[in-house]
C-alpha cells in the first residue's frame, strides 16, 4: 500500500514539474524519463521480469516517439532530420530488444541516447533564452 501511495505522490510531483517548466526543462525531463526506463528495461531482462521489461520499454520508446514528434524541422533543419532518423532507429531496436530479451540492444539505445542528452544539457543558457523567446514571439503572432 505504501509503495502506491509512494508512485502516486511521485507521479503528481512529476506532473507539477512539467506544468511549471520551459520546454528545454520539459526535454530534459523527458529524456531522464527515457535513461531511467531503460535502465529499468535491462534490469527487467536480467531478472527475467517480463512483465515489467515490457513496460519499461513501452514507455522508454513512447517518449521517444514524443520527442520525435516535437521535432521542428522549419527550425532545426539537418539537426532536426537527423534526430528523426535517430529517434526511429533507436525505437526499431527497441522493438528488438523486447522481443529478443536482448540487454546489448537496450545498451545501444542508452549509449545513442546518453550522447543526445549530454548534447542537450550543454545547450547554453543563452541560446536557451533565445529560442524560448522565439518560440513566444511565434505563438503571439498565430
């Protein structure tokens, strides 16, 4: 009982995170979210928890595919194509590793995935500044 009320409290605060944050905090959260689902996916395939490696890789690639359609390809032009192809690929292996149980396929995924967040945390907080104010600027103008 106490780890449901644990999970729900979790969950609620993770939903007031994302309420109050830019949409850089939302990406990166997004991508924690995916780091931590595969971690827990391979966990999962090591102890042989099916049940749970099958939700762990669900959600690990329904945020990938969210982050695949967030992509702005008028703004991010050959960055943006290829996330694309990246976000697709690494939903593919996925796929495989679920089906074949296979840890070196989710390993490839966080190890792709690792150097796309080290990549966004780096983004510098001008640049951050910058395209949040271009992303307002856009929306009062629609």
């Amino acid at each position: 009982m106490m780890n449901v009320k644990l999970k729900h409290y979790q969950k609620e605060a993770t939903k007031t995170q994302m309420a109050d944050a830019e949409p850089y905090q939302i990406i990166q959260m997004l991508m924690v979210g995916v780091m931590d689902s595969l971690a827990l996916a391979k966990g999962s395939i090591e102890r042989g928890d099916l049940e749970q490696k099958s939700r762990s890789i669900s959600k690990a690639s329904s945020i990938i595919v969210a982050l695949r359609s967030s992509l702005d390809f008028s703004v991010g032009g050959e960055v943006s194509d290829n996330l694309n192809a990246l976000y697709e690929y690494m939903t593919e292996r996925l796929v495989d590793a679920s089906v074949a149980k296979d840890t070196e396929a989710v390993d490839e995924v966080a190890s792709l995935f690792r150097e796309i967040k080290s990549a966004w945390d780096e983004i510098p907080m001008q640049a951050r500044v910058e395209a949040e104010q271009q992303r307002a600027a856009t929306a009062n103008v629609g």
